[in-house]
C-alpha cells in the first residue's frame, strides 16, 4: 500500500511538472509579426468600439425595415358616463393591424441608407485594423532593431577586448605602446556607454509592444523578408479607390443622399390603412366585428419647416461627397508618399548590406596585417570603427525597409491576414 502511494505521489508530480513545463513553453513562445498583430486585434478597444458601430447600423436598418412592415396591438377600453355609478357602462376589446402604404418612398430611402451605414461601418473598422498593423508592425521592427542592434554592439565589445587582450600581451613584450592600450580603452569604453543606451531604448520599445498585444512580449522572430524589387507605382495607385476608408467615404455620401430623400418626403402625402377586429364590445354598434380605415394626410402648408430641412440634407449630402473626393485624394497622396519612401530606404538597404561585408572584410585584413606589423594599431582601430558604424547603419536600414514596406501594404488596404 505505501509502495503504490508513493507512486502515485511521483506520477502526480511528473505530470504537474509536465503541465509547467508546457506552460512555460507557450509563454516563451517567440512570437512573430503575425502572432503580435493577432493579440493586438484581441486587445484593442479601437476595435471594439468599431464592432459595435456595426451593430448600432444594423439596428438603423432594423427600424427602417420596421415600418414597412404592420403594427399589430392588442387594447382593451371600458367607457363609463357617470364614474360614481357606473351607469351606461361599456367595453371594446380589439386587435388593430396598422398598415402604412405611402410615405414619400421614406422607409425604402431609409432601408438604403442603414444598409449604407452598415457597409460603411465595416470598411471603417477594416481600415482601423490596418492602422493598427502600422502600430504593431513599427513597434515590432523597432524591437527587433534595438535587439539587433544591441548583439551588433556586444559583438564589437568582444573585438575590443579581444584586442586590448593583445595590446596589453604586446605591450609587456615592448612591441606595443602605452598609448596603444589607452586609444583601444576608450573606444571601448564608448561601446560599453552605447550598450547601456541601447538596453534602455530596448525596454521603452518592448513596453510600447506590450501595451499594444496586451501581454509580456520576451522572444520575437522575423519571418517576413524585404522585397527585393519594386512592382511599378501604378499598381499600388490602382488600389486607392478600393482602400476601406475611400469606400467608407463613399458609403457615408450615399447615407446622405438617403438622407435628402427622407427629407423630400415630408411634401409627400401619407397613406395609411388601420384595420380593427372586435373580440368584445358592449356599445353601439355591437353588432360590428371589423372595421376598416383608410387615411390620406396631405401637407398643405407647414411654414418653412420642410424646405429647411430638405436644404440642410442636400448640404450635408454635398459635404460628404467633397469629404468622398477628399480621402481619395489622400489616399493617392499616400500610396505615392509611401512607394517613394520605400523605394529609397530598398536602395540604401542594399547598398549598406554591400558596405557592411566590405567593412567587415577590412577589419580582417587588418587584423590579419597587424600581426605581421604591416599597419599599426590606429588602422585596427578606424577598421573596427567603420565596421561597427556600417553594421548598425545596415541594421538600421534593414528593419525601417521592413516598417516602410508594411506601411506601404497599409497604405494599399492591405495587411497580413491573421485570425483572432
């Protein structure tokens, strides 16, 4: 009995154990851009505040919807001449169906502009998604540069101690000066100080990243590559009318274009047909179970109360088709803005990429010269220099081509496509 005891004790530690064990995995989980754009639409309030804009229109289109259809109540009515004796008391119970036949086209205009609403909701909230792609994908690759660009300086740390390493053994051998050792020293020294720099940029990026995802962020992987040519401009400015905001504009002039129909409307006479079925009445005549009414009120004059409203709809109907124009406009402006930005940081990625390997080869050679006394230790030192500013220069051109390439896609209508 304490054999089996004590096996079932280490059975449920082992799989306790197990279950942590996966649990830090999926939190120490790197996550990719994908992965972090996907948390940011779970978390954004922006988003939601969108979704329920979509419901609020669907409930325009509701009530719309909803007077075209009949309104069917149910009342029940006692009548009483003297209250005090309740003499010449009767009742009526009846069922009232209510039909309206003619509004001016109202309703039908009112429909319209809800499903209008509705569209333009959806391409709001679309467009507002992709904004925030922007935000994820600029604090991800400010992220990756800062970590990037940390390994760079620790790299270049090493190469400087490793040299100083050799200054010093040289320097007891009388084949190196003091001054030697000293020059090596504080451009160590500068490295260490941008080090620091660095590790707290890094914590200001990784808490911007954080606050968009919603979670610790700790390991982040690239998977996404830089294009390595440009498609011609006019296919990028071929997708401005169909950017969501552009469409959204639209939407919203045809909602006011709605809206100036349900404002003639008010010079349109209306037509309604109410139709009543007794269940009980005691008063004259009772001898009747239905009843039908047919209505007709025709405007005659109502001062200038329907002029100004129809006015007042043609201009906001106006407005919103110059406001249409306007992001159109912009978003042309900013597909071009955005192409032209790319296409300049692509070029100087890959002319860096080229002078970083260069760099790098000559800090070799001149390391490899040195021993042979060949150069002297400042050539060392200017090699190690421009390779460490040409290796952070590279790495600086390598993430802003990425951020400029995904804020070209944004500006296109387009991002990745991620489930959350």
């Amino acid at each position: 009995m304490k054999n089996i005891l004590i096996g079932l004790i280490i059975l449920l530690f082992s799989s306790c154990c197990s279950f942590a064990q996966e649990t830090v995995g999926v939190v120490d989980k790197p996550l990719a851009l994908p992965d972090c754009y996907a948390l940011a639409l779970k978390q954004s309030e922006i988003i939601a505040i969108d979704a329920e804009k979509i419901k609020e229109a669907e409930g325009h289109f509701l009530q719309a919807f909803g007077t075209l259809l009949p309104h069917v109540t149910f009342s029940s009515k006692i009548y009483s001449a003297d209250p005090a004796t309740s003499t010449n008391r009767g009742s009526i119970s009846k069922f009232t169906v209510k039909q309206l036949l003619f509004q001016g086209f109202k309703e039908f205009a009112a429909m319209k502009g809800g499903s209008s609403e509705k569209d333009q909701r959806k391409k709001e909230t679309i467009r507002a998604q992709q904004l925030l792609f922007t935000d994820v994908s600029d604090a991800f690759y400010l992220l990756m540069e800062v970590r990037e660009d940390l390994k760079s300086l620790h790299t270049i740390e090493r190469a400087l101690k490793d040299r100083l390493k050799e200054l010093d053994e040289r320097e007891k051998l009388g084949r190196s000066r003091k001054s030697e050792v000293v020059n090596t020293q504080a451009q160590l020294f500068g490295v260490v100080a941008d080090i620091e720099f660095i590790k707290a940029s890094e914590i200001l990026v990784r808490q911007l990243l954080e606050f968009l995802v919603g979670r610790p962020v700790s390991a982040i992987v690239d998977n996404e590559p830089v294009p390595a040519f440009m498609r011609p401009e006019s296919e990028y400015l071929s997708k401005a009318a169909v950017r969501p905001d552009v469409v959204a504009a639209k939407k919203a002039w045809e909602v006011a274009q709605s809206g100036v129909i349900v404002a003639r409307s008010g010079f349109f006479p209306t037509v309604t047909l109410e139709s009543n079925y007794y269940a009980k009445r005691t008063i004259a005549p009772t001898n009747t179970e239905w009843d039908t009414l047919l209505s007709i009120d025709v405007p005659i004059f109502q001062g200038t109360e329907t002029f100004g409203v129809v006015k007042s709809a043609v201009s906001v109907a106006h407005q919103a088709e110059l406001l249409s124009s306007r992001v159109l406009r912009l978003a042309v402006q900013d597909i071009r803005d955005s192409y032209v930005r790319f296409e300049s940081v692509l070029l100087i990625y890959q002319a860096l990429k080229k002078a970083m390997s260069a760099a790098e080869m000559n800090y070799a050679l001149q390391k490899e010269d040195y021993k042979f006394n060949l150069v002297n230790n400042i050539d060392v030192l200017d090699a190690i220099q421009k390779w460490q500013t040409s290796k952070r220069n590279y790495i600086h051109s390598l993430y802003e081509a990425k951020r400029s390439y995904w804020e070209l896609r944004v500006a296109c209508g387009e991002t990745l496509n991620v489930t959350f």
